[in-house]
C-alpha cells in the first residue's frame, strides 16, 4: 500500500473561499503587538538619521502585526511631516522600530 502524501489533503483546498478563510486567520493568528522602543534606540534611530550620507541603510519597521526589514538609501527625511521618502515608498518615523548603517549589516 503505498502513502497518499499530501494528495489526501486535496479536497480540503477544493473551496476557494474556505482557503482564503484560512489564510486570513493564519494572517491574523500571527500578528504581533507593536514593539516599544527604548530609549536608547530612539536615540539611535535619530543618530543614525541626522548622520546620513546616501548609503544604504537597513531599516526594521512594523506594519499590521508584523516588523519588515528593507535595505534602501532614503531619498529624504521630511521631519515636518515626520516621514522617510524611500525608493519605494513612504515610510512614517513612528513605524521605525531599527535602523542600521550599511557597515552593520
């Protein structure tokens, strides 16, 4: 008798809106409370932020229950409207959990 493997599982993913239903709870069961930051890493972060030259840098950030890491230079600091302009996008300063110069990483 040989095993099935995952081919006795197939059925189980047969209804599109049961796996989807799924994949949302999975999504939700692992968000993570936002982290908070010390004081000391807050005064890394803007360490790091009023010394910046064009490298590239690595930045940790939260979003919806989860902490990302992207390596990118920053196009620029907006402090008035307390944002980082990315390459790929905006970033806000309170979603900055770490930020690291490129000889760090």
């Amino acid at each position: 008798m040989s095993d099935r493997g995952m081919m006795k599982w197939a059925p189980y993913r047969s209804l599109v809106e049961q796996s989807e239903f799924l994949n949302q709870m999975r999504y939700e069961k692992n968000k993570k409370a936002r982290p908070t930051l010390t004081e000391d890493r807050m005064e890394e972060i803007n360490r790091v932020l009023q010394n910046y030259q064009g490298e590239v840098v690595g930045i940790t950030y939260y979003s919806d229950g989860y902490t990302y890491l992207i390596k990118t230079k920053i196009k620029r600091i907006d402090i008035e409207n307390q944002i980082l302009i990315l390459p790929q996008g905006k970033l806000k300063f309170r979603d900055i959990v770490k930020i690291e110069n490129s000889d760090v990483l």
